[in-house]
C-alpha cells in the first residue's frame, strides 16, 4: 500500500524516539537519530538532488555484503526546491533528546 508523506514522517520521528530512549538507556553521552529513513547512505542523499538518476537494477557491491545502487549524475546538481536534507530528522532527534548532545549523520 500506499503511506502518505504525514504518515511517513509520523512513523519516522516515532522510531527516531524509540532509538533516542534506547541511547538514553545505554548511557551514550552522544546520541544519533538512527538513520530509519535512509534506504541507502547513498540513494537517501541523491533522492534529494536534482541532476541526479538512479538505476532500479543496478546494484554494486559497496564492501562485504552491503550493496547500493550508485546514482548518476546527468545535470547541474543542487538540492530540490532548496529543502533541508536532513535538518527535520535532526531536530527531532534533538528534542527527543533532551539536553543530550546530538551528531548530524550525513552518511
């Protein structure tokens, strides 16, 4: 089926959450958001550039048994409409937190 984009982030910022309890748990002194909705560290970035494509089948060995499928760069590449890419999941994560420092992820 289908999730609408308010339902998706809903879901995402609850296992942002769940993540964050979890470091909080464990005694981190540092916190990260988890990274759920990333398919990919790479597919996640170039989702959000213009200028890029993505294959559907063509896969490439990354290391070990990890695999991506690499994007391709046809044009001009900048960030669609301007938007953030990572800033909501971020602050999120950072208000879940608390007074707990929180490390952007980029990769």
């Amino acid at each position: 089926g289908k999730v609408g984009k308010a339902a998706y982030e809903e879901q995402i910022d609850k296992e942002i959450e769940r993540v964050v309890g979890i470091q909080k748990e464990i005694g981190l002194d540092v916190f990260v958001h988890g990274e759920a909705e990333r398919s990919d560290m790479v597919e996640y970035f170039a989702q959000k550039l213009d200028g890029m494509l993505l294959t559907r089948h063509g896969w490439v060995q990354s290391y070990g048994s990890r695999y991506v499928r690499p994007p391709v760069i046809h044009g001009t590449v900048v960030r669609k409409g301007g938007e953030s890419m990572t800033v909501r999941e971020f602050a999120v994560c950072q208000k879940a937190s608390g007074a707990v420092p929180v490390k952007g992820m980029l990769t």
